[in-house]
C-alpha cells in the first residue's frame, strides 16, 4: 500500500506527507498517526508543532534542507506510482503482484491470495478488457476464423449454419427467421442501443456537448461521409449496384481508436478524443442512411404501435421511472413492432437508448455518510450480523443507495457495452465476414470493388481533412495544438476502416450473393490499406516531432 498519497490538491496534505518523510524511520509512523487523527481539522501549527517535536529547527540548515528536499521528492514518487498503478484510495492493496479491487473482507482477500479458478478467470478477463485494442482484436480474430472456415472443407457446413432457422413459438403460433438474420436484426440492436446511449452521453456530458467543441469533429464527420458516398456514385452509374452508395461512408471504432492506442504517446489524446467524436458522428449518419433508404415496404400499423411505444418510453422518462424492467419490456415490443413495420428492427435499440433515463449528479457525502450510518447500526447486533448478515431493510437501503450512485443510462451502458464489444460484435463478424476468396467469383465486380475501396480508402481522408478545414477557416471551429494536420490526415485514414457498419449497410444493399461477396471483400481490402496508410502516417510525424524536439 502506499505511504504518502496526499488529499489532491490540498497543500496542506502535501506538507504534511512531506513533513512525516522528514523524519527518522522510527518515528515515521507515530509521527504519521499524529498528523492523520488532526487531519480532520489540520492546521499550520500542528505541522509546526510536529516539527519541532522532530528537532527539524534545531538542525543546521544545510541538514534540514538536504532532509526536506529528499521528503518531496519520496512523496513526488509515490505520487506519481499511485498514478501510473491506478490507486485511488489509501490504503491500496496489492497481492501477488497484482492490484486488488475486490471487497476488504476475509474471504475476498483469501481468494485473492489462494488464487482460486473464480479469482483468476475474472482478473484475466478484467485484464483483457482494460486492454484498449482488445475490442479490435478479438473482432479481428472473429474475422478470420470466419473466412478461413468458409474457404475450407467446412465451408458448405458453416454457410448452412447460419442458414440454420430458429423459432420462437407459442401453440400455433411462430416467429421465424434463419440464424443469420436472428444475429443482423436481433443481436445487434445491442451494438445500437450501445452506439445510442454513447451518442446521448457525448451530446450531454462528452465532448458534443460544447458547440466549440462539438463544431470540429462534427464538421470532419460530415466531410468524411459526404465525399465517400459522392465518389461512390460517380464511379457506379445508375442501376443496381448504385444502392451501395451507403456502404464506403461508416467507420468502425473499434478498429480506429485500438490502432492509435497501440501507437502510444506518438499520438495526443486529443487526436483520439477527435477520432472517438468523429466516429459517434459518423455512427448517427449511418443510422440516419438505414432507416432513410435500406429499409423494406413499410406497414403503417405496425409503424403506429411503434410511435406509441416511443411515447410511452418518453412518460416513463418524464415520469421519474429508472427501474430497467418497464424500458426493456416496452424495448421488446418496440423492436417487433419496427420489424414488423418494414424499418430495420435494429433502428429500436437507438430509439430506446433516446429514453434511457439519466439523473442529476449524486450527493456522495450525503451517500456516504447514509452508507456509515446503516452499517454502524448494524455492526450494533451482534450475534445476529455474524451469522445472518445485514437485516433486510438495510441492504434494501444500501441497494438503493448504490442505484443512486449512477444514473440509469450510465448504468445501462457499462453494463452491457461489454457484452456489446465482447460478444454481439464477434458473433456478427462470424455470421457475416466469411467470403469465398476466388478470383472467378470477382469477375465483372472490379467497378463495385474500386468505387467502395475508392470511397473507404481515398474518400474518408479527403472528406475529413476537408470538412475539417472549412470549419476552421469559416470560424466555427478551433483546431487544438496538441495535434497537426498531418495527424490529422493520419486519423483521416484510419477513418476509412469500414468493416462493422459497412458489412451491415452492405448486407441492405447488395441483394445478390455474389455483390455482396464482392463488396465484403472491398471493405475488408480498403480497411486493411486504411490501417496500415493511418498507422504509416501517424507513426513518421510522431517520430518526426519526437525527433524535433530531442534536437532542441
């Protein structure tokens, strides 16, 4: 646990951390006891007091200079390893070379230590996912475990499992559609109820929020879906491929943000902050061109149930309701019923993310001191806390106020973005990234095959650097310093990473197999040219600036 890790911004703490590293190892911890049961009402002269307990006036200068900068320097160093090890509180526990998180109890800490099969697959699976690129890789796996089963012996057996149909029935009665579909109109409504709570935080609390802010990556976004789906179009003429337009205009997150955090400190926050937004942006427009233009022959019945079901979520909304039953009850409904309504059924998962409640900020010192107070009264029974626990109407208390400490759509989306990253996107990659990889096949689609890689590959960048600039030079807009424009270019590319959404808008365009064979291996092709020319990019102007400023 760490020694000195001072109340932030209080430099009274500050002193006080460096006033007890002053003196001798003996006397650290009385001394640091002294100054911790006054920390409630710590003064400057309780540190003098200490101090001249210590003896530190009567040291000759020199001595208690040498002493006193020593002390802030150890205090500098457990600052900073508090950081960089992630501790938020003092004490901090670490075991078997791991920082622990768990709960401050005998049989928490025992688990921990033993390193039992429950503890290690857990802290395994926490680590994996505080692993930034993880999302982007395990959807790379994804990928290619789907195109090397369908370009094998298995590839009939694989294509006819996702052709496999599942049914929900009841009596008579039966709703049915093959495997595949189950996972492009039902699972991923999960992926779009996460993209819709991201986009509703960004726009409330996140960096949409401020037009200043909002205005660059907004105007990039615009510019970088704009100019793919114009240069689509020119290249295809009108027919039935001219549907597709939809498909070089999306970026896929995961993708992007994993390959600039693998490049590191050659790339400012700021640059992934801009990136992130941009992305949120772009994910909008692509669900503004799946309910415009690739949705089926509409039913105005089933559409009217659906406007119903959206009022109804917005009197839960205005009604102060934030239990999750009644929204995923009416989100049920909600989704069949825009299924059934000939819009696509994953457009549900947006609109209820849009109803989702939040909340003002919690009080903590209030919670907190409800929490100490409940606990107390029941540490006050005994007997009866050993062997049953708390009373029910004190954990009914303390669940209510742990629900407090997170508004429900914060709650929503940590708890299913992982189940969104993890599994929805993965499963979707097996479903849909296996193509057969021939050259017959590809006969007669090299125009579908440039226009989308044209659009991905050289359309993205153009289109964001230049929605970016007429921001900038028209005075909505303010590019940070942190980052250049050649960086810029360099997010710019890694943009024309398509894959999740363009495989999805795709899937809408191209009705025969074989277009949509062709137009997979376009995206995955342009992604593959957009990372490596992002990365590239990225990669020689932060060693250039790295080089810059070693040469001053």
């Amino acid at each position: 646990m760490f020694r000195h890790r001072p109340v932030p911004g209080s430099e009274l703490a500050q002193r006080a951390a460096e006033l007890a590293e002053t003196c001798d190892p003996q006397q650290f911890w009385p001394v640091h006891m002294t100054l911790m049961t006054r920390s409630q009402s710590l003064t400057d002269e309780d540190l003098q007091a200490v101090s001249q307990q210590l003896g530190l006036d009567a040291l000759p200068a020199g001595e208690r200079q040498r002493r006193c900068d020593a002390a802030a320097a150890r205090v500098t160093a457990d600052l900073a390893s508090a950081r960089a090890s992630g501790v938020l509180v003092t004490p901090t526990f670490f075991i078997n070379g791991r920082r622990y998180d768990g709960a401050w109890d005998e049989s928490s800490f025992a688990d921990a230590m033993l390193g039992s099969l429950g503890h290690r697959v857990r802290s395994a699976a926490l680590d994996f996912a505080a692993w930034a690129p993880s999302t982007g890789v395990l959807l790379l796996l994804a990928t290619l475990l789907a195109l090397a089963l369908t370009n094998s012996a298995a590839g009939d057996a694989f294509e006819a499992f996702w052709q496999q149909p599942l049914a929900l029935a009841f009596g008579d009665s039966a709703f049915r559609m093959p495997l595949r579909l189950w996972v492009n109109d039902a699972l991923l409504t999960i992926f779009f109820l996460v993209v819709g709570l991201e986009i509703k935080r960004e726009f409330t609390v996140g960096h949409l929020a401020g037009r200043r802010s909002a205005a660059l990556p907004i105007a990039a976004a615009i510019g970088g879906m704009a100019v793919p789906a114009l240069l689509y179009a020119w290249l295809i003429p009108a027919g039935p491929l001219a549907a597709g337009w939809g498909v070089p205009m999306a970026t896929d997150t995961a993708f992007a943000v994993a390959l600039i955090v693998m490049l590191g400190a050659r790339v400012p926050v700021e640059l992934r902050i801009f990136l992130t937004a941009a992305a949120i942006v772009d994910d909008i427009g692509a669900i503004v061109v799946v309910a415009a233009f690739y949705s089926g022959e509409l039913q105005p019945l089933y559409l009217a149930a659906g406007v119903a079901l959206v009022a109804l979520l917005a009197l839960f909304n205005r009604w102060g309701i934030y239990r999750p039953l009644p929204y995923a009850l009416a989100g049920v409904a909600l989704w069949a019923c825009v299924h059934a309504g000939g819009l696509h059924a994953t457009l549900a998962g947006v609109l209820l993310a849009m109803f989702i409640p939040t909340r003002p900020p919690p009080n903590l010192r209030a919670l907190v001191t409800q929490a100490e107070t409940i606990m107390q009264a029941e540490t006050r029974r005994g007997e009866e806390v050993l062997r049953h626990g708390p009373s029910l109407p004190a954990l009914r208390a303390l669940d209510a106020i742990h629900d407090r400490l997170e508004s429900p759509a914060d709650r929503m989306l940590r708890s299913i973005e992982p189940w969104s990253s993890y599994f929805v996107l993965p499963i979707f990659a097996l479903a849909n990234a296996g193509v057969v990889l021939s050259m017959q096949m590809l006969a007669g689609h090299q125009p579908l095959m440039l226009a989308i890689m044209a659009g991905l590959v050289l359309g993205k960048p153009i289109g964001l650097l230049l929605g970016a600039l007429l921001a900038v030079r028209s005075g909505l807009a303010v590019k940070p310093a942190e980052y250049s424009w050649a960086q810029l270019a360099g997010a710019g590319a890694l943009a024309g990473i398509g894959f999740t959404m363009s495989l999805f808008i795709a899937g809408q365009a191209y009705a025969a197999p074989d277009d949509f064979a062709a137009g997979k291996i376009a995206v995955f092709a342009a992604s593959v040219l957009s990372a490596i020319a992002g990365v590239v990019i990225l990669w020689w102007v932060g060693e250039k600036q790295a080089g810059s400023r070693a040469a001053r």
